[in-house]
C-alpha cells in the first residue's frame, strides 16, 4: 500500500447507515382465546423475555443485524394461563464504510441494536395489539451494557 493509499484510508470518514428494515419471522400465539379475554383480572402480567443479536457481512459494505425476541406473557397467581407467546426476528440491512477493525464488534452489538430496536418494539408492540392484548411495550435495552457483559464473560471464559 503507498504512503498515499494509507493516508486516504485513515483519513476516510466511518459511515454507518441503516439501508433497510424488515420482519424475518413471526409468530404470534394464543392459545387460550377466547377465554383469556373473559377472565377480568388487572393484575400486571408475568413477562419472560428473551433476546438474541446476529449479524453476517452480506457484501464489501453491507451487514445484516437481526434481534431474535421471545417473550412468554403469563397472569400471575396460583393458576398460571398463559395470554401469548410472541416471537419475532426483525432485521436491519446496514451500510458501513472505514468502520476500524478494532471497533467493528461494538458497531454490530451496540450501534446497530440501538438503531433497530425502536422499530422492533413497536412490531412486537403492534403484534400483541393484533392479538386482542394491550400494547406490550418493552423497556428500553442498554445495548452498550450487554455488549460490555459479554465481553466480561467471554474474557473470564478465555
């Protein structure tokens, strides 16, 4: 590589852009309707919640990042129904130029998570509404937490 090739890469600005968003499954489940809606109770429902990050390079410049969620919400109390099962796996197609190798695997698990999950919150959220339930809105995700969690763990395991 010439002096002035080095000089262009390290002076190139790193662009990160969501291209594209979409649904690559979902399921939607309930399995004691019509009963769960006759039952009147207004206590907060148990909620077991799940999430999973992927990513592959798709191209030079393009990388796929998916979020896999599942949640399980159930009423509280000695007999436990539950009201729906929700999966879902949405998916971002992102553009990512002169993005440095050291500071690829938080782009992945931090930047394009954070960008993603407020549209993947709102169609698990649209999904439960389609159901017959309140909307199910998830907390906000410290995506810089987990990633930082997950590094801990992968260095202690090493």
């Amino acid at each position: 590589m010439t002096d002035k090739a080095a000089e262009t890469e390290s002076t190139e600005k790193p662009i990160l852009r969501l291209q594209k968003m979409y649904v690559k499954d979902l399921s939607f489940e309930n399995p004691n309707a019509p009963e769960v809606f006759r039952n009147t109770q207004k206590a907060e429902p148990n909620v077991e919640l799940n999430l999973k990050l992927n990513n592959r390079k798709i191209g030079d410049e393009h990388w796929e990042v998916s979020m896999e969620i599942t949640a399980k919400v159930t009423t509280k109390g000695d007999e436990e129904k539950v009201l729906f099962m929700l999966e879902v796996e949405h998916a971002g197609i992102f553009l990512m130029k002169a993005i440095p190798e050291k500071h690829l695997a938080m782009v992945l698990g931090v930047e394009c998570p954070t960008m993603l999950f407020p549209f993947t919150r709102q169609v698990v959220s649209q999904a439960a509404v389609d159901g017959g339930f309140m909307p199910f809105l998830m907390e906000p995700i410290n995506f810089l937490a987990l990633f930082q969690n997950s590094q801990k763990e992968n260095s202690t395991s090493n």
